[in-house]
C-alpha cells in the first residue's frame, strides 16, 4: 500500500510537471512568434525607410542634372549673346584687348575658386605649362576668330556654321588617330553642310570677311580640340588645370597681339572721345564671369549626367542661342533662310543622336 500511495504520489508530480513544461513550451513559442513579428515590423521598417531614401536621392540626382543642364544652356547662350554686343554693338575696333580683360578676368575667378575650395587643380609649374603652349595658342586662335566673326555676322550663322568644326575634327580624328566614322555620322555632316551653304546663300547681310572668320574659327577649333587629345596624353591635368593654363598662358599672347595691332592707341583714342567707360569695363568683366560660369556649368553637367547627355545639350543649346540672337539684334532672316538654318541644326541633331548610339555600343 504505502508503495502504491508513492507511485500514484510520483505519477502526480510527473503529470504536473509534464503540465508545467508544455506551458513554459508555449510561453516560450508565443515569445519566440511576438519577436519574430517584431523583427518582421521592423525589418519592413527599415525596407521602406531605404526605399524612401533611395526615392529621395534618386530624385534629387534628377533635379541636380536638370537644372545643371539649364544652368549650362543658359551660360553658354548668354556667353554668344554678350561678346556678339561687345563684337558688334561698340564702335571699337579693339577685339584682341577685349579678350585680354575678358581672359584676365576668368584666371581672377579660377584662382579665386581654387582657394575658396571650389575647385582643385595643382600649382603652377613652369615644365607643363611649356607642353601646354601649343594647345594654348590653338586656343587664342579660336578665341580671337571667333570673336572677329561675331562682328560680321548674325548670330543665327554663327551657330550654324560652328557645326561644320564637327566635320573638321572627325576627319581629323579619323586621319590621325584612324577612328572610324559612321554612315550615320557622314549622313549627318551632309545634311549640316547642306543647310550651311544654302542658308549661306540667302543671308542677306552677306559678309565675306565675316564667313572667312567663321571659317578660321572651324579650323583653329578642330586644330584645338585634336591637339588637346595628343596633350593630354603626355601631361596630366584636371579639367580646372586646363582651364588656368588656358585663361593665363592666353594673356602674355593676347598682349602681344594687341600691341602689334596697335590696338592700345585705339583704346586711348576711344577713352577720348568717351566711348570707354565703367559700362565698358562691367559688361567685359561679365563677359569674362560668364566664361568661368560656363566652365563650372559644363563641368557639373558632365558629371552630374553623361558625356552623352552633355553632348546633346549642347546640341540642344543652339536653339535658344539662334532665336534669341534673332530676337535681340533684330536679324533680317527670310523664310528660305530659316528653312536653311532648321535643316543644318536639324544635321547638327543627328550628329548627337549618331554619338549617343554609339556610346551605347561601348
């Protein structure tokens, strides 16, 4: 009996704690659910929180290209617009030294924007910036010819015919370096020189002296952009670099030229008769704000983008350029003429279109 009273103890005790266990099971179960939708919560938390960030950086990227490649086409519009009024409006045959102030200016600010932390670039050094001196008067060239241009002729066919350096430098890319060239790049330049000539052929304020320039200004900027890829390929510079070595190794040279021409008795006799004056300095020193506004806008567009999206921009960017250039210095443009010009920036298109393709092969 007293065996059977311990046995039916025990079994119980067993029962109990067999009880006990499958309630400290299920505690330990209903804890173990609770974290796992806890983690759930928060891991989906977390997910949204990442997409939203990811959302929020996406559209800021978006912003910041677009309103770099506003900031581009507006730069380089007011850019053509303001040396054509300085080219074509003041009645001072002084280009050269108009470029000197304009240049001086523009090596100010770069200097300016490298100590402020703007922009990085090494110091001078005398060794690079001998190797750079081909490439800079190459510049100087399609500086001073371009300028000279805009004193002939409209801004519309300046436009147009600044695409034809397209042509140049993709022959030459293709006699130099052996860089193959599309048919739809040749198609291109055909219809480009097409509207050119034809466009050229019902300008009724037909200069000479002013296509001669214009077509100066194709060659020496092709003989700039071909020679720029053989310099950097023996010396290392950022974009900033080029763009001090350019601004300052320009002023020496632009002096030079200046002097030659005779340009500081223009100058002199021109502040006699009242013709320069502070108007004459602050629309030079904006021009030359312009050029470094123009740079750090290119500069932004290209890496807040592409190189592919940069170069249809600019593209694109004639079109405002052309319009407000007739507008602004009321150009005499017959119904032909603006066919003309459509037909040529319409090559010009396809020339981007044609690059675009191709850097998607790449």
């Amino acid at each position: 009996k007293h065996q059977k009273r311990s046995f039916s103890k025990l079994f119980r005790q067993g029962i109990k704690m067999d009880s006990l266990k499958k309630h400290q099971k299920r505690i330990i179960e209903t804890a173990v659910e609770k974290l796992e939708e806890g983690t759930k919560s928060l891991l989906e938390e977390d997910n949204a929180d990442v997409l939203s960030t990811e959302k929020i950086v996406s559209k800021t990227k978006a912003v910041a290209a677009l309103i770099s490649c506003i900031m581009y086409v507006s730069f380089s519009t007011m850019m053509i617009l303001t040396n054509k009024w300085l080219a074509s409006t003041l009645n001072i045959n002084a280009h050269i030294s108009l470029l000197f102030m304009q240049n001086l200016v523009a090596t100010v600010l770069v200097s300016l924007c490298k100590i402020l932390g703007i922009v990085s670039y090494p110091a001078f050094d005398l060794r690079v910036a001998v190797k750079w001196l081909p490439v800079d008067i190459c510049f100087v060239c399609m500086l001073s010819s371009s300028f000279v241009a805009m004193r002939y002729l409209s801004v519309p066919m300046i436009t147009v015919f600044k695409q034809l350096a397209n042509l140049i430098t993709v022959s030459g890319e293709f006699y130099l370096f052996g860089k193959s060239v599309t048919i739809g790049i040749m198609i291109s330049f055909l219809v480009m020189i097409i509207g050119a000539i034809l466009a050229a052929a019902n300008d009724l304020s037909f200069s000479f002296s002013g296509y001669v320039w214009q077509i100066a200004n194709c060659l020496s900027t092709s003989a700039y952009v071909l020679y720029l890829k053989h310099a950097t390929q023996s010396v290392e510079v950022n974009k900033w670099a080029m763009v001090f070595y350019n601004n300052l190794l320009s002023l020496p040279l632009l002096f030079f030229i200046a002097f030659f021409h005779n340009e500081t008795q223009v100058l002199n006799e021109a502040y006699r008769r009242g013709a320069i004056g502070y108007r004459f300095f602050a629309i030079n020193a904006i021009a030359g704000t312009l050029g470094m506004l123009l740079n750090l806008a290119s500069v932004w567009c290209v890496s807040a983008t592409s190189a592919t999206t940069y170069a249809v921009v600019g593209a694109f960017n004639k079109i405002p350029s052309t319009v407000f250039g007739f507008l602004i210095f009321h150009t005499i443009i017959t119904r032909n003429m603006a066919i003309y010009i459509c037909i040529s920036l319409a090559g010009g298109f396809m020339y981007s279109y044609e690059k675009f393709q191709q850097s998607k092969l790449k």
